[in-house]
C-alpha cells in the first residue's frame, strides 16, 4: 500500500486522515497542497479515479468561478494553477483515491 494524502497544513480533516493512518501504523506521504502543489498527473489520476467536480472546495471564496467555467480542461488548469481551490485531504492508493475524509473507503484498501 503507497498512500499519498495531499492536504493543507490548517484543514483539519487533512489532520483527521493522518492520525487515521498513524493509528493505524500505516506509511503514508504527506503533501502540503499549498507549499507543493501538485502534478499533472497526480490530479489527472484523481480526477480519474473522483471525478472533476468532487476536487472542487466549495468553501473556497473562488470556487462560484471555477464551476462556472465552461469547458472541464478549463476546470482543471485552474485547479493545477491554483492548489487551494481543491477539497482537502486528497488520499491515493496508487490509482484509488478519496476526496475528503472517507475512512469507510480507506478499510477497504488494507
């Protein structure tokens, strides 16, 4: 099991995911979203495995204009642009992912 959780420093549901594995006594990568960002790929492979309108945080102040975008590929370079406007914590188990916390998802993956 390879588990990345990509989150941001003060959200706590990113801090609930991480106890959840250390409780666990799993290993897991820890990404700061707004210090790092993330790849590509690495959102491409979400959005695969959550679907585009899943990674939207829509608490964030900007998220009214990301949804009103018209095309997905627009969505998605503003998302790669801006980190902050992804819903937090992002957890992936090589092409698995959850969007928020979801420890009913990740008991499957043991």
């Amino acid at each position: 099991m390879n588990i990345q959780i990509f989150g941001k420093s003060k959200c706590f549901d990113t801090k609930k995911a991480e106890r959840y594995f250390k409780e666990r006594r799993v290993k897991f990568q820890a990404i700061d979203l707004v210090k790092y960002g993330i790849s590509k790929g690495e959102l491409q492979s979400v959005k695969n495995a959550v679907g585009l309108e899943a990674l939207i945080d829509a608490a964030h102040p900007d998220a009214a204009l990301v949804t009103y975008l018209a095309y997905d590929t627009d969505k998605f370079e503003k998302l790669l642009e801006d980190p902050r406007l992804l819903k937090t914590p992002i957890v992936r188990n090589g092409r698995q992912a959850t969007v928020g916390y979801c420890p009913d998802v990740w008991k499957t993956w043991a």
